[in-house]
C-alpha cells in the first residue's frame, strides 16, 4: 500500500523539479510549490499508511490501541502553512519580476550578473539605481 | 528570568519587529528604536552566554511539555556563543545603516524584517528540536528574501528569484529528510534523537542525515549548490550584505555541525569522507571565483564559499579538534568577513564604486582606512598575529594528525589564493592610483556610525588573535560539551 505513496510522492517531485528548471519564472514558483507539496506527502507518510482510529482514548479504558500517529500530521499542518506563506511571497516575487523586466524569461534575466564582456573580463554592475522600497 | 534568557534571541528581536512595524508612521524614530533592539539583544546575550559558561547547558521545555513530546530550547556553550555574535552581528548593522556609506533605502519593512531575521537567526542556534529548526529556517528565509526585494529594483528582483530558487529547494529537502528521519527513529527532539539513533542501523539512517545535511549545505553555500550566494548577495545595500555574508551561511554550517558532529555521532565515517572532500572542493572553487572577479563585493561573496570549506573541513574531521577548529573559525571569520564588507562599503562611499578598475588612490587620502582595512583582510589569509591564523592553525593542524595531507594542502593552498584576492583589493583601491586625475574624495560623508563599527570589529580580530586562549578554552568546553553527546 505504501508504494502507492511513495510512487506518488516520487513522480510529484519529478514534476516538480521538472517545472523548477524552466524558463518562465511562473513555472519555476508552481514547481517549488509542488516539490513543498511531495514533502508534506512524504511527512505525512512517515507517521505510516493505513487503518487506525483517531488518538483518542475510549472513555473507560486506560491506553490507546491501534491509533494514528499525529504528531507527523501536525507537522504536515505546520509545513502547510509555511508553505503557503513561501507560495504567497513567490508568486509576488514572480509578478514583480514579470512587471519590472516585461517578461518572465529567467534565462534571460541577467541584470545581477551581467554577462563577461568580449575580452572574457567581468562586466561593470550597473548599480546606480539605489532602489526605492516600497511605501 | 533564566527562561526568558534563554528564549531572547528570539523574543527579542521579534518584539522589535513588531514595534518597529508598528512604528511605520515615524521613520526617524524606527531607527532609534532599531538601534535600541539591537542593543538590548546583545544585552541578553551577553547574560545568556555568562548564564551557560557560569551554570551549564541551558534548557527550558515550551509550554512545560517534556521532551520528547514538547520543543526544547536547548542553549549549550556553542549555541550561547553563536547567539552572540548574532546580536553582535546585529548590532553593527543597525549602527552601521545610520552612516552614509551604502545604507540600505529606509522604507516600513526594512527594520521589522531585519529583526525577523535576527530571530530566524536566533532561534536556528538555540532550539533543541530538529523540526523547529526547519521553522526557524523559514523564517530566516522569508526574511532574507524581503529584505533582498527592498530595494524593487531590476536587480533585486532576479537576485531574489535566484536566491529563492535553490533556497526554498533546500529547506523542502530538509523537510524531506526530517519525514526521514522521523520515519526511522520516532523522535526529533535532539537528544531524544541521538539515543533513538542508535536503536537504527547506521547505513539505514545514513540517507536520511545526508538528505537533511545536504539541505544544510546548500543554504551554507557548499560546492556545487552555491551559485546563489553570489548570484544575490552583491545587490544587497551594505549594512545587509554585512548581516547576511555573516551570519546565514554560518547557520548552514551550525546546523551540519549540531547533525553530524552532536546529534548523529554514530553516523558512519563515509559520511564524513565525503564532506571533507565536498568542503576541499568548497574551498578551491570559492577562491578561483574570487580571483576572477573585480566588483569588491563579488570577491567577497565568493570568499564566503571558499572560508565555509574550511569549517566544513573542521567538520569532516569528526574529532574534538575538529569541532573546534569549526567553533573557532565560525566566530572569527563571522566578525572577518563582515567587517570587510563594510570596510567595502566605506570605500565605496568615498571612491564611487565598487568595482577595483574604478577606484584607486586611498592610501594617500585615508591612510588609516588602508591599515584598517588590513586587519581583516589579513586576518582572512591566516597570518599571525591575527584571528584567522589560529583558526586554520588548528585545522591544519588536525587533519595533518588524521592522515588527511591532501586536505591539509589544500588548505594552505587555498590560504595563498586568498592572499592574491587581498592583495588585489588593496592595490587596486588603496595602492594605486584613482583613474580619474583629479579625483578627491567627497565631502558630507556622515561616517561616525561606520568608523565605530569596523573599527570596533577590527578591534575584536586583533584582541582573539593576540589572546586566543580563552577562545580556544571556551570552543573546548562548547566541543566536550557536545562529544559527551546523550
């Protein structure tokens, strides 16, 4: 049963890497994304796959039998939410940089570090612009 | 009171951070407040530190939930010393933002997420839980990445998708490899964990602990995941770069030391080969990159790789004198390396750029800025009598004793390739003479604030050089402390 999941968790990172390596900066957020989602499943998996009942002990008895593990399910939850919050920043991040550049091209982002100029020698950064933060 | 000591580094500076958030309709007090942030966390760390050297490890459950089911803060000598040199590092940050040299542009979020940073920072050094640290993580990142964007510039924006890339790659890996270890132990309070590792075979648990360290080399910027590191840090304002080039790679390399040198000691020794090669790989191409380059701040940033290769090399040494050539290390170059970002920054205020083929002629307008700007550089290459020469003494030193001669070399090799970077940057901005002729430095320069700090630093590089007995002591103590392990 459990090679279900990780067969799962497997092929979700592999999109995920996969969309992390293209070019437009919106598919580089989305596969970030799904590789924070395969870690969540691979958390999760980890407190083991299968039949159990809720972690709560029956009124009249004295210990648990057969419970579900929730210590790896609140730490799914609080990845979640970290992942959200990284999410929520990303996508930001990538339409500024699509606003900023015209287009989200992140081959062709070279603005922190220009390309060498024609005698092999580093380029001179063009850092006049001290930036203006936002208000 | 020892408990709310042991949990300031981040009570503190999270608390700034909300005031000074909500202080965004008053820009000339915010700093002033900053400032007083800044000061009251090296307040408490400072009595912390003297708390733990007086009294022993440190440590205090949340919510009086026990270990293994509660997070612990768990502050030893190493952790109270990394603490520290945070707020240190805090500290001369903030002071060094009120000079004119490069400050960073003042907007409502800079001073709330430069101590949301320092609690990231904070909290990464003092907990005892192995998921907690991932949290501290996202914090330190998450901050890292808004403070990256303050500027909104074309520049800021790649430099900020680039960092953000491989970085939140790493902290999922380390995710990843928590579910791991998690997995095959039952546990993720630290302690709990170096007895629970046992129980396990070692060869099974090793690709757990390697996902999880593998996640802390890149955010240490290890060859070959570094590229980030000088992809971004150079867009940075310097009173930032300063804070960042400090203190987040140095997390990176705590962490690796609190995994493979603390938490799972029986971790078997091809583990450690393999990161005594990675770090002599580190070291090599850190510095090939810095001879390449002739902005100051790409040089630098690509000495941070080089230096972290060392104290991954203490690392991979996997002995006392190991672990304390990386403690060692770690709290020197932190105060090396930031002072000589600033020191840049001080030169860029006075000669209009950061690039060495447009500068030139300090050393007959700012004589004492050229010597001062030796100490750290010097310092860096590892010549006696200053900081950097014991450090990499007590490296050298001990893989020499364990056989390892290639690695020894390559360290002493590496030494003299930083010299060539050195060297470079003071002939060409300090040595030499400025390309425009009638070049003078400008007048109005508020530089107070900078003087004081690099001059403060430079001070402590040449105190722990010409006394580094009680440094060596206290890295022994936070080392035996550490190998006693369970």
């Amino acid at each position: 049963m459990s090679w279900i999941v990780a067969l799962a968790i497997g092929s979700i990172i592999a999109a995920g890497i996969y969309l992390a390596l293209s070019r437009s900066a919106l598919r580089v957020v989305i596969g970030i994304s799904l590789v924070g989602s395969a870690a969540n499943l691979l958390l999760f998996a980890s407190g083991r796959i299968g039949q159990g009942v809720a972690p709560v002990i029956p009124a009249g008895q004295t210990e648990l039998v057969d419970a579900t593990n929730p210590l790896p399910q609140a730490l799914v939850l609080t990845a979640i939410v970290i992942g959200f919050a990284l999410t929520c920043f990303s996508l930001v991040l990538a339409l500024t940089v699509k606003q900023k550049t015209g287009d989200s091209d992140v081959d062709e982002m070279r603005d922190a570090e220009p390309p060498w100029d024609e005698k092999g020698q580093p380029a001179f950064i063009d850092d006049e612009d001290r930036g203006e933060p936002l208000k | 009171m020892t408990q709310f000591l042991i949990i300031s580094p981040v009570l503190v500076p999270l608390a700034f951070a909300l005031i000074t958030a909500l202080l965004y309709k008053k820009p000339q007090l915010v700093s002033k407040v900053s400032l007083a942030g800044g000061f009251a966390l090296l307040g408490t760390s400072l009595l912390l530190l003297s708390r733990v050297v007086s009294d022993g490890v440190q440590r205090t459950s949340f919510g009086n939930w026990q270990a293994p089911f509660g997070i612990e803060f768990v502050v030893d000598p190493l952790s109270a010393s990394m603490a520290t040199i945070t707020a240190i590092m805090g500290v001369s940050a903030l002071l060094f933002q009120m000079s004119s040299a490069d400050p960073a542009p003042e907007g409502p979020t800079l001073h709330p997420l430069l101590h949301a940073l320092l609690a990231g920072v904070g909290g990464a050094f003092v907990t005892g839980d192995l998921f907690n640290l991932y949290v501290w993580f996202e914090v330190m990142l998450l901050s890292s990445l808004g403070l990256l964007a303050v500027g909104m510039a074309r520049r800021h924006m790649d430099a900020t998708l680039k960092y953000f890339t491989l970085n939140a790659l790493g902290t999922l890996l380390f995710l990843a490899g928590i579910a791991g270890v998690y997995g095959m132990t039952g546990h993720v309070n630290y302690e709990s964990l170096s007895v629970a590792s046992l129980l396990v075979e070692p060869m099974r648990l090793l690709p757990a602990v390697a996902l999880v360290c593998a996640a802390f080399l890149i955010k240490s910027g290890s060859f070959p995941v570094f590229a980030w590191l000088p992809a971004a840090y150079h867009t940075l304002p310097a009173p930032i770069l300063a804070l960042f080039a400090g203190l987040l790679t140095k997390v990176g390399v705590y962490a690796v030391l609190r995994m493979m040198g603390d938490v799972f000691v029986v971790t078997p020794p091809v583990a450690y080969e393999a990161l005594g090669w990675i770090a002599v790989a580190t070291m090599v191409t850190g510095v090939l990159g810095a001879a390449y380059h002739w902005d100051m701040r790409r040089i630098l940033s690509f000495h941070i790789i080089s230096q972290i290769g060392y104290m991954l090399l203490g690392i991979a040494l996997n002995s006392d004198q190991g672990t304390i050539g990386t403690t060692f290390y770690i709290l020197h170059h932190i105060i090396v390396k930031a002072n000589l970002f600033l020191i840049a920054a001080i030169v860029f205020s006075l000669a209009g750029n950061y690039d060495l083929r447009k500068i030139g002629g300090l050393w007959r307008v700012r004589p004492w800025l050229s010597a001062l700007f030796l100490i750290p550089a010097l310092s860096l290459v590892g010549i006696p009598p200053l900081s950097g020469f014991w450090a990499k003494f007590i490296l050298v030193r001990e893989s020499l004793v364990q056989d390892h001669t290639i690695w020894a070399v390559a360290a002493l090799l590496v030494g003299f390739l930083t010299l060539y970077s050195m060297i470079k940057i003071w002939m060409q901005a300090f040595w030499s003479d400025h390309p425009d002729d009638d070049w003078t430095p400008p007048k109005g320069l508020k530089l107070g604030p900078a003087w004081v700090v690099t001059i403060g630093l430079a001070a402590i590089t040449v105190a722990i050089g010409l006394m580094p007995e009680p440094l060596y002591r206290f890295a022994q103590e936070a080392a035996r402390v550490m190998g006693g392990g369970l």
